[in-house]
C-alpha cells in the first residue's frame, strides 16, 4: 500500500505488486469505497460504544417512556426509557461480534471442506458434497430457527446456527474454484519436488482460491446481520437486557401505530450494516476479478 | 433426458434421509422432553412413562430414526402432539396458503426484476440504470420483517389503503407479496442486467442491428431469448427460497401458513410437526429445484440436444458434470 503508484510505477508492468494492484483498481469503485466506510463507521461503534455514547444502555426510566425524538434523546426512549440511539451503537457491537465469529466459523469450516473436495475428487468430493446437499435442502431460515429452538438462544448457540447455514456456500464456492487449479501446472511442479498434500493445498492451491472467498466473506457477514435480526424478531435471537437491533424492532412493533420512530431506527441500522457489506463485497468482487482486468 | 432426470430424482434420496437426520437429531438431543411440554406440570411419572412408550421415545435413536423414515415413506409423518391431528394433515391444510403466498410474490418479483433489468442493461450507466441498482441494493439489504412493517406503517396506518393483516381478499396479498418478493426482486434484477448486458454484446445482435432490425425486435427477442436461461433459473430458485423462507412474512402478517405453523411448533416443541414439516419444506424446495433443472434443459436446444443425441457412454458423464 505504501508503494507510490505514479504514472511511471503503472507503465513497468513487472514493479506492480498483486496487492497494489488490487487496492488501486478497489479504490476506482466508488461504491465499495462507500461500503468501506459505512462499515468503518459500525466498527468504531462497535469497538468504542462507550466512548461514544456512554455505557448506560440498561437503565430504565419509566417516567420517560416513549419519548419522541428530541433534543434529549435523538433518537427517542423506547417502551422502558431507554435511550433509542444509545442501544443501537451498543448493537453494533452485538450484531457485528455474532455475524463476524459466525462467518468466521462458517468460512473455516466451508474452506477446508470445500479445498478437501475439490482437491480429492471422486468419492470423497461425492460424500461431502452430499452433506453439503443436505444443508443446502432445509432453508436457512428454519435451520436456525430450530437449532435456537432446540439449545436455547444464548450468543454462542446463535454463532453456532449462523455458521452452520453458510458453510454450505462457503464449502461449494471453494470446491469449485479448487478444481481449476488442482491440474495447473505449478501444482504438478510443486508435487514434483515432493511437496506433501497439505502443503501443496495450503501454500498453492489455496492463495489462489482465495479471491472468491473473500468475496463469500463479505455477502455472508451481510446474511448473517439479516438472520440474526430476523432471529431476534421473532424472539430467538439474543437474550433480553443486550441491546440487538431485531429485538429492539421486535419491542417496538405492538406500539407502531404512536411510536413508529422505535421501529424505524433500528431498521435503518440493520439496512445500512447489510448494505454496506454487500457493497463491499461487489466492490471487492470487482477488483479482485481478472476477467475485468484493463 | 429421462435418464437425467431419473438421476436427478435418486440423488433427492440421500438427501432426504440426510435432512430428516438432521432435524430428527436436533429435535432428540436438545433438552426439554416433549411429554413435559404436553402433558403439563400435573402428569405423574406414570402417565409420562405411557407417553413415551405410546410415541415410541423410549427406543434407542437410531430405532426411531427408522421408524420415522419407514412410516415416512408411506406419507405418515406421525400425531401433532398439541392437535392431535395427522402431522400430514396439518401441513397440507396450511401449505396452499404459504404456495399462493410464494407464488404472488414470484410473479411481483418477477415482473419488477425484468423489467428494471432490462431497462438498466439497455440504458447502461445512465441515471435510471443507476436509481434500478441503487434500489435492488436497498432491497436486498433490507430485512424481510421490517420492509413488511414499513409497508404496514404507510398503507395501513397512515394512508389505511391497505388491512394491515389476514388473508381473505386480493388486497390483504398485496403487501405480503411485495415484501417476500422485494428481496428476489433485487436478485433477479440483478441477474436480468448481467445476462443482458452480456447478450447485447454478441456478434448476432450486431447483425441484427446491421440488417435494420427494429430495437425492440432486438432487445426483446435476440437479446432477451439468449439470456433468459440463466434468468429463468433464478426465478426458480426464488420459489423455491420463498416456499422456505416464507416464515417471518406469514409471522409479520399473521398469515396462517406453513412458516408460521413450523414457527408455532418449534416453540411449542412439537417434534413431529417440526420434523414434518422441515422435510416438507425441504422436498418442495428441491423437488422445485428439479424442475427448474429440467426445464432448463427444454429451454435451451444446446443443453436438449445433448440429451438426445448422445447415447448412455457420454451421457453419464455429461449428467455428472451438470450436477458437478
């Protein structure tokens, strides 16, 4: 990144660093670029709520229910006096710390399934990629609505069901760009010097896979924002006194009629996260891409 | 052609079976035992102790594993523990509710997608093709629940055009239709403009330009026909995704369908509706996937002649690296 890219640096081909090249063409796409910075903004939410908005976010102040959007309280108080705009920076931090261990989860696991398959082939590739199947079959949605259902909705059961619905995607996209490199030629090479399998697959094979996944990485944070808050709707996602921003739209929704302002907030929380990371993950699709290499 | 087929539908076995594994193990290992759930706090040992036997809870995992895969087999997917009604019964009497649900919002989605992909691939990077992504991006990234209380807060409250929940007329469809089809919507868009900015930079497209064709001749059927294949699919996969992801819509508008039936159960921890209705759900889903396979290869003679042409030594394989 520190490399300085003048008109000189771009002309000589072979100084032009894969890295390099990447952040120039990423920063070109406006909208990955916005993206980013949405996403920056929720980090700093995220990793400093306190500072931000100080750590009451628990305390309840019934004289001051349902206070409209003021001066005050920007955001308004919601139906036990809580300030609207302090739980949703501290739901930052809940949404991001669940979707980001989920898909960490979920993409580890997928990665190694899916290199396994696609370097192995044939019965292997078969078995696991029908277990894969079976994950694909039972929609994402009830997946996790029963794994909550069945052990109970604590943080880590939430991490749990998040990860298992997306390792399919993750195992299926690295699967198939495996296969295209398993039969180039430095991979022969590099079994020609005796490399053992896991070091061809770790040093080799998946350094080129990776472009695909990273991408995944980003469209699934995104997914997972939207199920757990879809989770927590419906009363299944985190417990009570953390501050998520599907509860909080869930708390709201009986008194939507006066009060829409509790709803929409949190909403428009929600929507931006996800939107930024699917605009991340365009922009990043784009500049990783050979094919639209100029 | 048949034998593709035939494939197909063998490959849907283990899958299956897999599916109800994995719910079946779900339901068993999880605490909570469903005779406490439905018999109540009053029951005495005794009476539990008979529950379990009259289900068949007391036998080893694996036995009632089979067991419920044999009776399965012959479409008994067990009692409703809390209606005591056939778990088939149930299902069938919600699930034309959550069909229509799905196939409204396939049609709205359908008809928006197309139609703004299409201008957008057209009109490439002028301001509407700009606003059309802009929106499908929004609607991808709005969650399906509060787009639905959104729409709700302006049609029912405010402007009160539309009833905020129920299912009896045309009008209570409209906003559920709108918000489990905004999101495939998006997608489809998005597809649309990929496939057709593809198409329209064909070398035919530029012949029929050259002979003087009519633009719209161009664009609807030299463009549209070569792209709709991968199009086609997408619209396929989103019913079969809104048959399975219909829960939290039925939830939002109380609509009595599949989704919110599973919903209640799971809360209810009525195992064998639970298990039921996920398999169901999940065969729907991939049966509609099937379709959308075959269909794909009746639409696109390049695809249909590769099944009729070629004889069992190549058509196995080429079966194999379809589904590869």
């Amino acid at each position: 990144m520190s490399k300085e890219m003048s008109t000189a640096d771009a002309i000589s081909m072979k100084k032009k660093s894969q890295f390099g090249d990447f952040v120039r063409r990423f920063k070109k796409n406006k909208g990955g670029i916005v993206g980013l910075l949405i996403i920056v903004m929720f980090l700093i939410c995220a990793l400093f709520p306190a500072q931000l908005v100080g750590e009451d976010y628990y305390s309840q102040d019934l004289s001051n229910r349902y206070c409209h959007p003021n001066a005050e309280h920007i955001f308004g108080t919601d139906e036990l006096g809580r300030d609207v705009l302090t739980r949703m920076v501290w739901g930052a931090r809940t949404s991001l710390e669940i979707s980001l261990s989920a898909v960490a989860v979920s993409c580890i696991l997928g990665t190694i399934v899916g290199c396994i398959a696609g370097f192995y082939g044939g019965v292997t590739d078969n078995i696991l990629m029908r277990i894969m199947d079976v994950l694909m079959a039972i929609p994402s949605t009830l997946l996790g609505i029963s794994i909550v259902a069945a052990f109970g909705s604590s943080i880590y059961v939430l991490i749990f069901a998040m990860g298992i619905s997306s390792i399919a995607g993750f195992s299926r996209i690295c699967r198939s760009s495996v296969i295209t490199i398993r039969d180039q030629e430095y991979i022969e090479a590099a079994r020609a010097t005796g490399a053992s399998d896991f070091r061809i697959i770790t040093k080799y094979v998946l350094p080129n896979a990776l472009a695909p996944i990273i991408v995944q990485i980003s469209m699934s944070i995104a997914a997972s924002i939207l199920s757990i808050s879809g989770l927590s709707f419906i009363g299944l996602g985190v417990p009570a006194p953390t501050p998520e921003w599907g509860s909080m739209l869930s708390n709201g929704r009986q008194v939507i009629r006066d009060h829409a302002y509790i709803v929409i907030f949190p909403g428009v929380a929600i929507m931006l996260a996800v939107f930024a990371f699917n605009l991340l993950g365009d922009g990043l699709r784009d500049a990783l891409d050979p094919r639209l290499k100029s | 052609m048949l034998k593709f087929i035939g494939r197909r539908i063998l490959m849907l076995i283990p899958v299956m079976l897999g599916v109800v594994l994995v719910v079946f193990s779900m339901m068993y290992f999880s605490p909570g035992n469903a005779e406490d759930y439905i018999l109540g706090d009053m029951a005495t040992a005794e009476d539990k102790e008979a529950f379990r036997v009259e289900n068949g809870l007391d036998k080893p995992f694996w036995i009632q594993y089979f067991n419920y895969v044999r009776k399965a087999l012959k479409g008994d997917l067990g009692i409703s523990y809390n209606t005591k009604k056939p778990v088939t019964e149930e299902i069938l009497t919600r699930f034309p509710t959550t069909f229509k649900l799905a196939f409204f919002s396939v049609v709205v989605s359908s008809i928006l997608g197309l139609t703004t992909g299409i201008i957008s691939a057209v009109k490439q990077y002028s301001l509407w093709d700009n606003i059309c992504r802009f929106i499908a991006m929004i609607g991808v990234s709005m969650p399906t629940f509060w787009l639905g209380l959104m729409l709700m807060l302006l049609f029912s409250v405010k402007l009160g055009w539309l009833p905020a929940a129920g299912f009896k007329t045309w009008k209570h469809w409209i906003m559920p239709a709108l918000t489990l089809g905004l999101h495939s919507a998006s997608s489809i868009m998005r597809m649309t403009r990929s496939n057709m900015l593809e198409a329209i930079r064909q070398d035919y497209i530029r012949t029929a330009r050259a002979k003087g064709q009519k633009e719209s001749v161009v664009i609807w059927r030299h463009a549209l026909k070569n792209a709709a294949i991968p199009i086609v699919t997408v619209v396929g996969m989103q019913f079969g995704r809104m048959l399975g992801g219909s829960s939290i819509t039925e939830m939002v508008f109380a609509i009595p369908g599949l989704g919110k039936l599973l919903i209640d159960s799971i809360n209810l921890k009525n195992a064998p509706q639970v298990q039921g209705g996920v398999l169901f759900l999940a065969l729907t889903m991939s049966v509609a996937n099937l379709i959308v396979d075959i269909l794909y290869a009746f639409i696109d003679p390049r695809i249909r002649s590769q099944y009729v042409k070629v004889k069992k030594a190549k058509a196995a394989p080429a079966a194999a690296a379809k589904e590869a």
